[in-house]
C-alpha cells in the first residue's frame, strides 16, 4: 500500500487550469467567489470591511451619523476628536476614508445613508414563533449597524414580558424575561462580527421558551466554541466596524463580551446561553427554563433524578408512587430522590398523607433594576451594559 500525504498550502487558492477547488468529503468542487475572497483577505491580512466600496461616494454618507459618532467618541473619551478637526479628515485617520475620499465598506455600514443599497445582506430579521412553522411577528431592521442595535432593543423593550416587584414608595424593580444587558451584548456581537460576505442576515428567532440570535459565518479562527466561555483574545473579522464600536464605548476591547452575556444570564437566574457553529453560522440560544439536564447534572443528580424533573415538566407533576414505577426503585429509594430534588429547590411537596405530590420549583429568578441594561439614554442610543 502507498500513501501519499499532501499539506494544506498557505497560498492559498490554488489553481488549476486557472479554477480554484475546495475538497468536500471524499471529491472536489469549484470554489465560490466569496471563498476565493476569504483567502485572499486572509493571505494580504485585510479584512473586508477595511476595502474600498467603489460604488459610493462621500455624498452616500450622512452627515448626522456621522455628527453623531463625534459626540458619542467625546463623550466616552477613547479616541477625542477635536472641534476643529472636519469630518473626512476624521475619517481618513480612522482608516475609513481611501485616499481619493471613497468610502470605505465600514463607512457606508456604520455611517450610510442607505446602507442595504449596497448590501442587501446587512439586515436584522425578527421573527416571532410560536412554533417552528407559525410565525406570529415578522420585523425587518434596516440602517446603520448603529440604527440595527438601537431598533433591535427597541424592539425587545417593548416586547419582552415583564414583572414588577415593589421595594418600598415609590420604587420598584422590573423583572425582564431575558436580560436585557446580555441580549444587547449578543445583537451587537452579531453585527460586528457576522461575515458580510455571507449571503444571509442576522436573524433573531423567538419562541415562547427560548430566543436564538444567529450570526453569518463561523468563528474566525483560531477561536472554537470551547475557547468562548473562557479568557480569549478578541479575534476581529471587521476591524474597522469593531474599532468604532469600541471608540464610542459599545463594546470593549478585551474579548469580554461573551463573558458578559454569562454573567447576565447568571445574575437573574437563568441558564447559562448555548453557542452552536451549524450550517455555516454561529447560533447562540437563550433559554428561560432553568432547569435543563446540563444544569441538573451541574447540581449532581442521578439519571433517575432528572427523569423525574422532565416528568414532571411534561405531566405537571409527579407522585412517589409513579416515580417508583419509571425509575424501577422502591419506595424508600423515591423518598430520598425526591427528598433532596426538595432541598435543592428543583421540587416543592406539596399535598399531605397519600394525596402528597411534587412539582416544579421556582426558577430563582433574580431582579434585573428598573433603568437597568440596554435601556436608552435619552436620545434613542444604546447605552452600555455596565
């Protein structure tokens, strides 16, 4: 037997007969526009959203946007800009301005006046589910990424459930569904970060339990899922998009957005948000149940014991007697299980003789403030979630 073992190049596209191929499974095909693209980007260390856009001009820009960016960079005092200093000279140190005054794609993105004139793709759709097939809301979000975060919270505000709690005349504490710090965290990383060169949108898909966000595109490497949930570098795909975000204090520069989204979630009670690559796109979904089996066995339950939990999620509730039937265990043994899934607060007992049974617990849900995360300031811009 011969093997033959060829490495990856590292110029790549390779070419033959002046095509580009990609190997997928077991044979190869033609490589699209927007792969070959990807490489060359890579191999020069550009990035897309820094190159030219050669159909717009500087009259494509809006001068309040960009008025706009100037106050908020003062404000935050990241990158001063001075009084006297005008706008294309602003935004040709920033790298978003080609020496003939072209804009650059990160311009037109952040400062456009019609942006999806030129990329139809840089849009946020909404849906609303009630289940995988029966939408109930269909919302669009057009604009500057700038307008795309605005309206998307704007949106969750005035939809999301709430509850109000009373700690005394006059104040009191709103309890939002899904925090609202860590949903602004997810849309802003989706549009800094989503691959423009991806044909597809930022989609928000809400179902009555979860809300999922996706993103176009995978992880940039070398960051992996695993890499998410732990100290990692900030690894840009749109640099210039991410710098001006950061200029005006809407994310930060360390890679601590991910970390945020986390401690949010925490913070209220709910659990911790799941990150996906499928189908080309990252897909990061918040759930408002608690207890989920990664989080009981987090508690250090049985298998038998989270059987009973989702029993008792389907039917209601459960008794010892059933529990003794579906786990195959005797009664003494029930009684210990469900014993503890009390203690933990994953069941509460109620009834009393033979007529006791168990169900769902609270989710332990915390306070999220009035005023707090993702509410505007004022003028209808996000303000940061810290």
């Amino acid at each position: 037997m011969v093997r033959i073992a060829v490495e990856g190049s590292l110029y790549k596209p390779v070419r033959y007969r002046g095509r580009a191929y990609v190997r997928s499974g077991s044979s190869d095909r033609r490589a699209t526009e927007e792969e070959e693209t990807r490489w060359v980007l890579e191999r020069t260390g550009q990035t897309w959203d820094a190159l030219p856009e050669p159909r717009a001009s500087w009259e494509h820009l809006d001068p309040d946007q960009i008025r706009r960016f100037r106050r908020l960079c003062n404000q935050k005092g990241r990158r001063p800009i001075p009084p006297d200093e005008d706008d294309r000279t602003v935004l040709r140190k920033l790298g978003l301005l080609a020496e003939d005054d072209t804009p650059t794609r990160a311009a037109v993105l952040l400062f456009g006046k019609e942006p999806q004139r030129f990329y139809l793709n840089a849009v946020v759709k909404i849906g609303r589910f009630r289940s995988p097939t029966v939408i109930v809301d269909d919302r669009e979000i057009y604009g500057t990424l700038f307008d795309q975060v605005e309206e998307t919270l704007r949106y969750f505000r005035e939809h999301l459930e709430t509850r109000f709690e009373f700690i005394g005349e006059p104040a009191r504490e709103v309890i939002w569904e899904y925090p609202l710090g860590a949903l602004r965290e997810a849309v802003v990383n989706a549009v800094i970060h989503r691959d423009y060169l991806d044909s597809g949108h930022v989609q928000v898909r809400w179902y009555d339990d979860h809300l999922v966000i996706l993103s176009p595109g995978t992880l940039p490497p070398p960051l992996t899922l695993e890499d998410l949930k732990r100290p990692h570098r900030s690894a840009l795909r749109n640099r210039l998009i991410a710098e001006v975000f950061y200029y005006v204090g809407w994310i930060e520069r360390w890679g601590t957005g991910i970390q945020k989204i986390l401690d949010e979630c925490r913070e209220v009670g709910l659990p911790e948000p799941e990150w996906r690559e499928e189908q080309g796109a990252l897909w990061l979904t918040f759930r408002k149940d608690i207890w989920t089996e990664d989080y009981l066995k987090s508690l250090g339950l049985n298998d038998r014991q989270i059987k009973a939990v989702m029993w008792v999620k389907e039917k209601g509730s459960i008794t010892n007697a059933e529990y003794q039937r579906i786990a195959q265990i005797s009664r003494e043994t029930a009684k210990r299980d469900l014993s503890r899934l009390v203690k933990l607060g994953v069941l509460v007992r109620k009834g009393a003789g033979r007529k006791v049974v168990y169900e769902m617990g609270q989710t332990g849900q915390k306070r999220v403030r009035n005023g707090s995360p993702g509410r505007g300031n004022g003028d209808g811009e996000v303000g940061k979630s810290r």
